[in-house]
C-alpha cells in the first residue's frame, strides 16, 4: 500500500532560523501536498506541486517535487514564532486514485 | 468559493453510544470525501474515502462506518462508541482535474471524547 516517511518527527528550533523536512515514499506519485495544521484546526495547504523536479515558493517556504517522484522537501527560512505547528506531506496520483494519505507530521516548535 | 462544513465541533459521548458525525461541501461537485482521525496531535489517519454517491472505500478495519447518501455529503458512523474512539476527526474534499487528484480541503475537525 502507499507508505510515506515524514522527517524529522519533531523540531525545537529559534526564532530566525531555517527549517527543513521531507517526506519520501514507496511509490511514485505525481502530485506533493505540503500542510500545515494549527492547533485545534484542520490542516491548511500550504504549497502544492504537479511536477517532477517542480520547485515552488510561498513567501518563506520553499518545497520541491524529486525527480525520482518518489520524494519532497520543505524548507522554512527565517522562522518566525508563528510557524509553530504539525506541517505534514502528502501525495496523490499514480496508482492511489482518489486517495490521499498523510506522512507522519513533523512537529514544529519555535522559541522567541 | 467552495466551502466544507462540518459538525458538531465538539462531542462527549459514552461508551456504548451511537455517533453521527456529518460533513457537506459547498460550491463543486462530484468531489472525492475524506475522513480522517487524528489522535494526541499527531499523524492523519485515513478512515474512509469516497469518489463517489454510494462509494466507500474502507482503510482501517473497526467499528466505524461512512456513508454517501448524497453526492456533496459524508457520514462518519458508529453504533456503539469505544474508548479508543476518542480523537479529533476531520472530513476533507478534493477533485479530480484530468484524472488528477488536486489539493485537499480539510473542515474545522470534531473533538470526540467517549467517556
């Protein structure tokens, strides 16, 4: 079945650094979903990418689809106390029609 | 603009009690549905997902069920609630653009306790 691997599961960084996580899976797909989800609220997205070797920004984050098609990353930069939240991965396509699985979370604490 | 609603927001129920969670979206149609359960913050667990009126696909074997009664509205179901069916559950849509499925909408979540 679709497995995704999400890292790291957590993150205790400062205020001002960059972050970066990823999510890899066991099969290709040709859609990556980045979210973000604050506590008590459903997930919002945060950038979606389409395509192979896509590299897509959104203000301070940046996230990009591998060329294997197998991975993503999501990069932070100059993290601000309001990035705290769970960001999860997710893909879509190839043989999963209709189904959308989340990676495990990344958990994302920042001191002021 | 497409909305999704979902309700209530919050539900304590006892153990051995039915459960009806409902969930509708707004302003598309056909849309693929989604229920998800998180538990302590943590990971999206997939439930259920529908692509179609009539159409679920089961994940993960237990004493939930959905349903599709109409094609915009989703039903997470239980007849006897269990402790560990406590967690917050969220319903989301996408749709299917040439054959692709695009970004998920999530609703606001329901906080189930079962006490």
């Amino acid at each position: 079945g679709q497995q995704l691997n999400q890292s790291p599961q957590s993150m205790f960084i400062q205020e001002g650094e960059d972050v970066s996580m990823n999510c890899t899976s066991s099969s290709i797909f040709n859609t990556w979903l980045w979210y973000k989800q604050d506590p008590g609220e459903g997930p919002v997205l945060l950038i979606a990418l389409y395509k192979a070797g896509e590299l897509t920004s959104n203000g301070r984050l940046t996230a990009q689809f591998g060329i294997t098609r197998k991975d993503s990353f999501l990069n932070i930069s100059a993290s601000i106390p309001s990035d705290v939240g769970i960001y999860f991965c997710t893909c879509a396509g190839g043989t999963s029609y209709g189904k959308l699985t989340f990676g495990q979370g990344t958990i994302l604490t920042v001191h002021p | 603009s497409q909305t999704i609603h979902q309700w209530p927001a919050t539900l304590v129920q006892p153990v051995g009690s039915p459960l009806s969670l409902e969930c509708t979206v707004e302003g598309t149609s056909n849309p693929n549905l989604y229920w998800y359960r998180q538990a302590a913050g943590r990971g999206l667990q997939l439930l259920f997902y529908s692509v179609g009126i009539g159409q679920i696909s089961s994940e993960v074997p237990q004493n939930l069920s959905a349903s599709r009664p109409q094609d915009r509205q989703f039903i997470l179901s239980s007849k006897k609630l269990l402790l560990s069916d406590s967690g917050f559950y969220l319903c989301a849509w996408s749709v299917l653009v040439g054959g692709r499925n695009t970004e998920a909408f999530f609703g606001q979540g329901t906080r189930l306790t079962v006490v």
